[in-house]
C-alpha cells in the first residue's frame, strides 16, 4: 500500500531542494527523519513536514500505526514550477531581472512488511 503527500509552490528553486530529496530518497521513515532534522538546510523543514503528512496518510489510508510496517521512503523528486519576474534598478536607467523560484515536491511512501500477512497473524 502507498501514500502519497505533495507540497507545492515551495519558495526556493528545485535545485537547492535536490540536495536534501537526494538525501532520503530509499531511506526507512524513522532514518528519513532523522536525516532531516539534522540538516543544516532550510528544505529539510519542508520535507520533515511532508514526511510526517505522508505517513499520516498511510496511516489514514490503511487504518494501520506506521511503526509497525517498516514505511520507507519509495519515490521522491522536486519539479520546478513558476518563476516569478521582477526587476531591479540598475545604473543608467536600466532594470535587472530577478528570478524567484519555486518547486513541486511530490513524496510516496509505502511499507515493507505486508498488511495481509500482519492481520492475519
């Protein structure tokens, strides 16, 4: 079984995000948030908070405790999304453009242990 948690129009571009996905794409849930809290970057907030609603998901979704069932983190990726223009003054009369980015997390969770073998004992 999966779950899936989507954070979108995250203030900062896919690239710096990357760095942290990379980080915790394959890990187990509790290794995973481990990783993130020990991260000196600002994109493991984010994705601390995405983990956690994606295990609530699961949680809802199957009516399971997450503990139980080895969750892992099975795909994970950050997309670039829309770029917000804006302009600086520059000298001579001439403006600079300035690119603010934002991404598209999408996170899917699933477990390791199977819920039909774990019910029927």
């Amino acid at each position: 079984m999966e779950a899936v948690a989507k954070l979108k129009n995250v203030p900062m571009s896919g690239r710096k995000m990357r760095l942290v996905v990379d980080l915790i794409r394959g890990k187990a849930l509790n290794e995973a948030l481990n990783i993130l809290k020990f991260t000196n970057k600002e994109a493991s907030e984010w994705l601390e908070k995405l983990l956690l609603s994606a295990a609530a998901n699961w949680e809802v979704k199957s009516g399971n405790s997450p503990e139980d069932f080895g969750l892992f983190v099975k795909e994970i990726y950050a997309d670039e999304a829309t770029v917000l223009k804006r302009f600086r003054p520059a000298p001579h009369g001439r403006a600079h453009r300035i690119r603010k980015r934002q991404c598209h997390v999408t996170l899917v969770v699933t477990n390791k242990v199977a819920l039909e073998e774990s019910v029927e004992a």
